[in-house]
C-alpha cells in the first residue's frame, strides 16, 4: 500500500493554543504515516483574504496530491458548506467562504460538497478544521481521487474572493495594494512581473516610479526604480524589487519597510513611469 500523500496545513490559530495539535491528531489517527507540512499558522484571526493570499503563494511549490487543509472559519458552524477541491492535481480542503480562492484559478477546478452525514452529525459546531476538514482530509491523502469522488456532490458554484488585492489601471499607471507584510518587514504588494512586464511594454524598468501610502494614506513613501536583490541598496533606505514569490515588494535593507514606511496589508502603492534622462 503507497504511503498517503502529504498534508499541508494553513490556518488562523496560532500556536499558543492546542487547536494545531489536535488537528494533526486526527490527521495522524486517520492517515498514519502521512507528513505533514505547516504552512502557517499565522493568519490574523478571521482574516479569509490573507488566508488565500498565503495560500496561493505556497501550494505551488508542492507535488502533485499534496492535500491543503486550510481553516480560515468566522463562518464555523453555520449554513457555509465544508468543500474538498480538486485542481492542478492538488487537493484543498476547507470552507467554502473564498479561502480556497486559489484552487479556481486552474479551470478545470472541481468542487464537491463534504456530505458525510456520521462526520457532519459528531462534528463540534465552534471546530470544524478538528472533526470535518482533518478527517476529509486524512481520507483524500489515503484513497486520492477516488476518496475525494466519494465526500459528496458537486458544487457548482462555490463563494468567490472579491479579491482585494486586485491591481488596477490607471490614466497614468498602475494602482495595487500590500498583501502581506512578512517577518522580515517586507510589503510584498498584489502586483505580479507579467503584469508589470505588460504594462512597461518594453520600457526600461529603470523608468519605474512608486509611490507609496503607509499609515492609512498619512506617510508617503516614493522609489525610483526596481533593484535587484536586497542588497541594492546604495546609501540604505527603501527598495522595490521583485521577490521570490514574482511579485513586487517593497523592502528596507537591514530594516523592516512595515514599521519603518507604516506599510500594512491594504495599504496603497502607486506605481508610474518616469522616463530615464
């Protein structure tokens, strides 16, 4: 019998309390030997978009069968249906309120419903990652996709993030936002290198021009061109540069842009062209 697929974990729970560890009980007690990956278990306490945006960063660095279990739940307990996605032959179980946003953006996503009466009827109204999502989840890693087949009916029209992150055009450039602010201080915005590419349309992106609004809009940061790496730094101070996740970021070098630009998620970054003399 193969060994079950790898389980990787995303949630808003922290790790202060026991809620992690008896999520990964009832993973370990259902499929014995599966590893098991934290994600994070950093999320701000009910905070759906974040939890989508983590997401669709990582669950591309993993195999193919991996099975997220992701627990971003304000809506526990109430009419909001348990789901189990199958896309880009990866597996994402969770709520069905837009954390599982990133599954949709391969086309041939499928959701179905979890419909097990016996898991549904003992399951705690207040923790559903613990008694629905873990145990579905612990099935999927077992069985695949035959196990994913059997937890239900098609949903044919799952909720939908109404992405605040979207990056937008303007008369004059391009407006996004920060998405996540990481422990190293860097505001790593929703604005991706094919978008930014389409836009320069062959410009030189030494031309790039951001203006950025921290503190609710009250401290105005602005960056003259892209750097590098993080050391590109001359003098210190603020960079913009693409990172690792191929998106813009905003970092202070031997610093934290969060504290020291008053960048949190949502904040504005306003990026235009100025031409090189």
């Amino acid at each position: 019998m193969n060994p079950p697929a790898t389980i990787a974990l995303l949630t808003d729970f922290g790790v202060s309390d026991w809620y992690v560890a008896e999520m990964k009980g009832v993973l370990l007690a259902h499929a014995p030997g599966a590893a098991l990956v934290d994600i994070t278990h950093a999320i701000p306490p009910g905070d759906v978009a974040r939890g989508a945006f983590v997401l669709a960063r990582a669950h591309a660095a993993f195999a193919e069968g991996t099975v997220f279990v992701a627990v971003v739940d304000p809506g526990v307990g109430t009419a909001r249906h348990p789901l189990a996605v199958h896309a880009f032959g990866q597996f994402f179980v969770g709520p069905d309120n837009g954390l599982l946003e990133a599954a949709y953006a391969d086309p041939e996503a499928s959701a179905r419903r979890i419909a097990d009466a016996k898991l549904l009827a003992g399951a705690s109204a207040t923790f559903h990652g613990r008694d629905v999502f873990a145990p579905a989840g612990a099935k999927i890693a077992q069985g695949g996709e035959t196990a994913w087949r059997k937890l239900g009916p098609t949903v044919e029209v799952p909720v939908r993030l109404d992405d605040p992150w979207r990056t937008t055009a303007t008369t004059d450039g391009l407006v996004t936002r920060v998405a996540h602010v990481d422990r190293f201080g860097n505001a790593i915005t929703a604005l991706g290198a094919l978008e930014l590419e389409a836009w320069l349309d062959s410009r030189d992106p030494a031309g790039v021009f951001l203006r950025i609004h921290g503190a609710l809009g009250e401290r105005t940061t602005e960056i003259r061109g892209l750097a590098r790496t993080y050391g590109d730094a001359p003098g210190g101070g603020a960079i913009a540069l693409l990172g690792s996740a191929g998106l813009i970021e905003i970092a202070v070098p031997g610093g934290h842009a969060g504290l020291e630009l008053g960048l949190a998620p949502g904040d504005i970054v306003e990026i235009h062209y100025q031409e090189i003399p």
